[in-house]
C-alpha cells in the first residue's frame, strides 16, 4: 500500500475518505454547472469532476444511444455539451476558490492535453477505457495520479491495465471498484468486496463509483477503509 498527494489532499490505504462529486456533464449552461458545484461544496467533498470530450473523437455520427437510455443520436448529444477550454477554465477556477480539487475523465488524446494545459491535479478513466491500454500508457506517463473505473472488466483486464500504468512508470493508482448499471436497482449486485480483492491482488489504493440511489452502500464502502 502507498500514499501519495492528490491536489490538495493525501489519499492513503488508511484514514479519511477522499469524496468526489461527479458533476459529469450534467448541465447546460455554466451557471448550472457553477450551481453544482456550489451544491457538492456544501455536501462537503474533497473534489468535482467533470467530463472532457469531443463529439468527433468519442462516437460516430452513425451511433444511436439504446432505448433503455433515452435513444436519439450520440453524435448530436455529444455535441450539445461539449465544453471549451475558455468553459473548462471558468468551472475548474470556481472550484479551486471553493478549495475543492476539480478534474475531469478524458476521453481521447486531445482531451488530456486540454487537461493538462488547464492544470488538472489527476487523471480519471471511464470504465469503457479499462481495456485502451495505448490510452491508459499515455495517461500515465503525464505523471499524475490515476483514478481508473473497472466496471464491466475482469480480474485479469484489471492486471493488464495496472501493469501499463506500472510500466510506465506510473505508481500513483487508485482502483474504482465500479458497477456499470444506471442506476444499480438491487443492492446485492453491488459486491463490495470486490475492492478488498483488488486491493490485496494488485496491492494499490482502491475505492469505490456508486451507482445506486442511497446512501447505505457509500457508507458500507467507507466503513471498508478502502
């Protein structure tokens, strides 16, 4: 086990949670997305994070959404909320006057060096990119700290993917056992100790991205000491 800074905080196998608040791209305008932000300070977190993306990079022009998540074309949607830099940089300094961390999940190479040039304290994958191991090596070798979803993954795609970010020099890892349902409906599917399995196998920092609608399995998780 390790510890390492993350922004302004230190996230170690032992102590305080370390709570994001996932704003996503759940706004349509910057004043919402100031609103947010106001919102998940007062809950008391440690850090915000958004979502970075272009619509060219991050689907086709071709691909629908499924019916189970409302249809209609991703390209059109992606589009809609794609945030500039000038957006980036207005949302990520009114975090940081809240003394909140604010980062983001890239979802090509562009992306992050948008991220870095705004100065981003860490890096956040989405579980679709636990497998992108040509993305997962760029990433790491930035040098920041990682944070890596691994929802709908193996045990063994989680070896391989921590062993590039290793490879690459990268020791600052912190696994996120993820369940990829939206919303997760039964409880029991969630599989806490999956953290305490990957923790001991791979012997990084983990942690957990809840999907669910109450507060029963954040607080389960928190009382892991993951």
């Amino acid at each position: 086990m390790n510890s390492f800074s993350f922004g302004r905080s230190k996230v170690a196998d032992k102590g305080s949670c370390y709570i994001i608040a996932e704003i996503g791209y759940n706004f349509n305008t910057i004043e919402e997305g100031i609103a947010s932000i106001d919102a998940a300070a007062e809950c008391g977190v440690d850090a915000v994070k958004f979502q970075t993306f272009r619509a060219e990079t991050i689907t086709s022009r071709l691909v629908d959404f499924p019916s189970e998540a409302g249809g209609g074309s991703q390209f059109d949607e992606f589009k809609r909320y794609e945030l500039s830099e000038e957006q980036h940089i207005k949302l990520f300094e009114y975090a940081r006057k809240l003394d909140l961390d604010a980062f983001s999940t890239p979802s090509y190479y562009d992306d992050v060096e948008l991220l870095m040039k705004i100065g981003v304290p860490a890096f956040k994958t989405g579980a679709d990119d636990l497998t992108n191991l040509p993305f997962l090596e760029y990433l790491a070798k930035q040098g920041l700290p990682m944070i890596v979803s691994t929802g709908m993954g193996t045990m063994a795609e989680v070896a391989v993917a921590v062993e590039t970010i290793h490879s690459a020099g990268n020791d600052k890892l912190v696994l996120l056992h993820t369940v990829s349902n939206y919303p997760i409906k039964e409880l029991s599917e969630v599989n806490l100790n999956a953290m305490v399995t990957m923790r001991n196998a791979f012997k990084v920092l983990t942690g957990y991205s809840d999907h669910t609608t109450t507060m029963s399995i954040p607080m389960a998780a928190a009382a892991l000491g993951m």
